[in-house]
C-alpha cells in the first residue's frame, strides 16, 4: 500500500522508508552520508528513526 501523504500523523515520523527518496535523502543530506550508507542504515535499524539519529549523532561527536 502507498504512502498516503495526505493523512499523516507522528506515527509515520518514527520510521523512515527506503522506498521513499525523500526520506533517504533528508538523512543523505542531514548527516552528510552516501546514498548506501543511509540504505545500510535503514536496514539495519527497521526504519527506526530514533535508533538511526541516535547511531549517527553518537559517531559525530
């Protein structure tokens, strides 16, 4: 099923999706990652955007 867009609310916010371009490439840009690196991410964490932030801001530090 699609992602509606029109309904959205914070539960689609906790996840990001690989099969939206968007949203790979807000972390892509955010934390200056390659394109793999974020999809690598993504897989690894289930989309869970907290537990993806939360690796990357603790590699940044």
């Amino acid at each position: 099923m699609a992602d509606n867009k029109s309904k959205r609310d914070n539960q689609d916010r906790t996840k990001v999706s690989s099969s939206e371009d968007y949203e790979v490439q807000y972390l892509v840009t955010k934390y200056d990652l390659s394109k793999n690196r974020a999809l690598e991410l993504i897989a690894k964490h289930g989309g869970n955007r907290q537990k993806i932030e939360s690796e990357l801001e603790a590699v940044n530090i």
